[in-house]
C-alpha cells in the first residue's frame, strides 16, 4: 500500500529545484506577491493527486476487503440451524429409520423362509434333533490338505528308488495317488452319509454303492504295493507287472517297505474319509440347510444391531455438527468484531495519511519559497497562509454498510449471549431424542418379528 514518502524524495520526485530556477528566469515569484504561483499550486496538485490518491487508493482496498470478509459471515444461518436442530434431526433419522426397516423387513422374511425351509426338512425327513457340523471351513480344509501332505512325503521316499528322477520322480508319483485316495475318500463319505437317509430304497442303494467304493479303495491301495515292489525289480514294466499280481495275487506282497507303503495310503484313506464324513451332519442334506437358516440369522442379528448403530451414529453426527456450528459462530464473532474495529482503524489512519500530506505539502511550499530567495537573493514578500487542501475536494473511503455492520455486531452480540443456553439446551434434546429413536427401532424390530414369527429369537 502506498505512503506518505518522506520530503527529501518528493522535492527530488518533483524537481523542485529546477522548478524554482525556471520561474526565476521568468520573473517568478514578483516582489510583493499576494498570492501563490502556479508551481506552489501544482505542488498541491501533485500531493492530491500522486500522494493522496494512491494512499486512498490502498486504503479503499482494505476497507472493501474488510467489507468483504464481513459479507460472508453466517452467524444467523448458523444460529437458526442451531435453533432448528430438532426439526433438522428428526428429519434425517426418520428417513434412516425408514430405511432400515425396510432393510430389516427383507432380512425377516429371508431368515423366516430359511427357518421354514429347515422346518419343513425336519419334518419331511423324521428329524428331531439339531445338525452337528464343523463351523470352521479352513480348519476342515487345512487338516486335508495337511494329510495329503504328509501321505505324499511319506510315500515319494518309498517310490523313489526305482524311478527315473529319483526323489522328484516319486514325490510326483506319491502326490498322483495321494490325490486319488482324495477322490476316493471324497466319494467313500458321500455313499456313507447317504447310508443314513430315512428312505430304505436309498439306504440300500448307497450302502451298495460303499461296498463298491471300499472294495475299489482295497484294490488300489494293494495295487500301490504291488507297483512299489516291481518298481525295485522291474522299473521299465512296473505298471504291467503290478497289474497282473494284484489279479493273480492280491495280498501276495513280499517287500516290507511295500506293506509299510500300503498300510500309509490305508491311514491316510481312512483319515480322509472319516474327515470328509464328520466335517458335516451325518444326515445327507441337513447341514445345507441348518447352515443357510444360521448364516439368515446371523444377518438378521446384526441387522438389528446395525439398526441401532446407524441411528446412534446420527445423533453423533449431529452433536458434532452442533459444537462446530457453535464454534464456528463464535469465532466468525471474533472475526466481524475485529473487521470492524480494523475498518475504524483504516479511516482514522487515511485522516491521518492527510494530515502528513498536508505536513508534507507545507515543507515543499517552504522549500520552494526558501530556495526562490536564495535565488534571488531577497526574501520573497508573501508570508500569508500557506497552501491548504480543500477537504471536500479530496477522495473520501467509500465506507457504505459500516453502520449496517455496526447494527449487525450488536445483534450478534445478543446471539453469543444466548449462545451457550441455546447450544446446552439443543445438546440435551439430541440426548433425549437418541432415546426415542432407540425404542422406535426397538418397536420396529418386536412388530416385524411378530410379523414374521421370529419371536423368542
């Protein structure tokens, strides 16, 4: 922003001097002048136009600043919002609310026809107690997957004598069986729980369909003996050779470390299969739909306890949103009180600004009257006033609305009085309504339960 510059750099930025020897040359000033020359008048010019007018130039700016910066305050917005807080509020939660429902409608229907469904399994097939099944899937996978392992580390050092690649060879050709005695096992627990059907005709097939599956897991496991030992002595035509003495002798193996490998696929057969039977009820079918009437339930629960959760975080919302609103107001208070105060302080400073201008335009008429009789070696005869500006001539800072903001402070003065009674009193009707919302939810729940017969749940 521009200032008064000090008199040594005006005489210089006004050439005074040469000023002064021009009007010398032309027999100015004359003796017993009575009244000022026109380069003392252009001296005042120069002060209103080059000195004052930027001065007024840089404190109009801050004044529009201020008026600006006064101009977004939102302090009755914001106090109406704080004052309105229960409509705002009940607004919000009863759309949430109605949401919810409808969300927790839909979850009790779905969970109803799950219970219904299990029900109606229940009854079809004679059942009166509840399923028993392993809830954790990775547990039940892991442990397969574990003996899998272990029957092909297990069994790849007895292939690896007579393979090709040796120790690779027989992990790859222990891992190929492990993973047949996987499917069997697999299908050995299917026929298995089938056995347990209320239907005789089905209980009869399955049960001959196990016989077939234990007699086929018998006959591979030897055949896996029989493989081992012709691995040893026969490498290029094991398979062959395997396959003719599991027909012609089934149980006739002569190498200990064969039984010791028939004996691991039999454990680890058996292991798998007895895994795959318990991981669900022995009834066939019954888990499937004990555990979709569960998994119905467990959405159902934390449904309700979303409900409650969502509501509650509402209100939390809005409790904060009212301590910032309440924060907001008073430090935009802060703020316009001391845009006005800043605005005073800048129409004093301007009136101030003059009157240096002033000061400053009486120092360069002396100077140019002093330097005149230095020049002409005499005392010019004109001693009356000195040059004066005319104040109403000068710019003036436009300072409309100050005195609407004035009003304006004095009204926002009575809000922050009433400011900490309205704030607590708003704190606790958000309180009190975080209970009515509560038990509307609460209500909510207990109706469609009924309407859905979910009570007791």
């Amino acid at each position: 922003m521009a200032s008064i510059p000090a008199i040594k750099a005006a005489i210089s930025d006004l050439d005074i001097e040469q000023r002064v020897e021009r009007d010398v040359k032309a027999g100015i000033p004359e003796v017993d002048r009575n009244s000022h020359t026109e380069s003392e008048e252009s001296l005042r010019a120069y002060v209103v136009r080059e000195i004052i007018g930027k001065v007024h130039q840089g404190r109009q700016a801050e004044i529009d600043q201020q008026a600006n910066t006064r101009g977004e305050v939102e302090i009755r917005q914001l106090y109406q919002q704080i004052r309105n807080t229960e409509a705002a509020l009940d607004k919000k939660v009863s759309a949430k609310i109605s949401a919810v429902v409808q969300m927790l409608q839909r979850m009790a229907r779905e969970f109803s026809a799950a219970r219904m469904d299990l029900e109606s399994f229940r009854h079809r097939n004679g059942l009166t107690r509840e399923a028993v099944y392993r809830e954790s899937r990775i547990l039940h996978y892991s442990i397969v997957f574990f003996i899998v392992i272990a029957e092909t580390g297990l069994n790849s050092f007895f292939l690896a004598k007579g393979s090709e690649l040796g120790l690779a060879g027989g992990f790859f050709q222990a891992l190929i069986i492990s993973l047949v005695n996987l499917g069997l096992a697999a299908f050995a627990a299917f026929a298995l729980r089938q056995v347990f059907h209320i239907s005789a005709m089905r209980k009869l097939l399955f049960l001959g369909l196990f016989a077939l599956i234990a007699s086929l897991c018998v006959f591979f496991i030897l055949g896996v003996g029989h493989y081992r030992e012709a691995l040893e002595l026969h490498p290029f035509t094991a398979s062959k050779i395997a396959v003719m003495n599991l027909w012609g002798a089934p149980l006739g193996i002569h190498d200990f470390n064969s039984w010791i490998m028939v004996i691991v696929s039999g454990m680890a057969l058996i292991l798998l299969t007895a895994k795959f039977f318990i991981v669900d009820d022995r009834y066939p079918g019954y888990t499937s739909a004990a555990r979709r009437a569960k998994v119905r339930q467990e959405r159902w629960m934390r449904g309700c306890s979303a409900a409650y959760e969502e509501v509650s975080a509402l209100v939390e919302e809005a409790q904060r949103e009212l301590a910032e609103r309440e924060k907001e107001i008073r430090a935009q208070h802060i703020g316009f009180k001391s845009s006005i105060d800043r605005s005073e302080d800048i129409r004093r400073e301007y009136e101030e600004d003059i009157h240096k201008a002033q000061g400053l335009l009486d120092e360069l008429v002396r100077y140019y009257q002093s330097y005149s009789a230095r020049m002409m070696n005499r005392r010019a005869a004109y001693f009356g006033e000195l040059l004066r500006f005319e104040l109403d001539k000068l710019p003036k800072l436009n300072t409309a609305g100050l005195e609407q903001h004035r009003q304006d402070l004095a009204y926002f003065d009575r809000v922050i009085e009433e400011l900490d009674g309205e704030f607590a009193d708003s704190m606790d009707l958000i309180s009190r309504k975080c209970g009515e919302y509560q038990r509307e939810i609460s209500s909510a729940i207990q109706r469609i339960e009924r309407e859905n017969g979910l009570n007791g749940l």
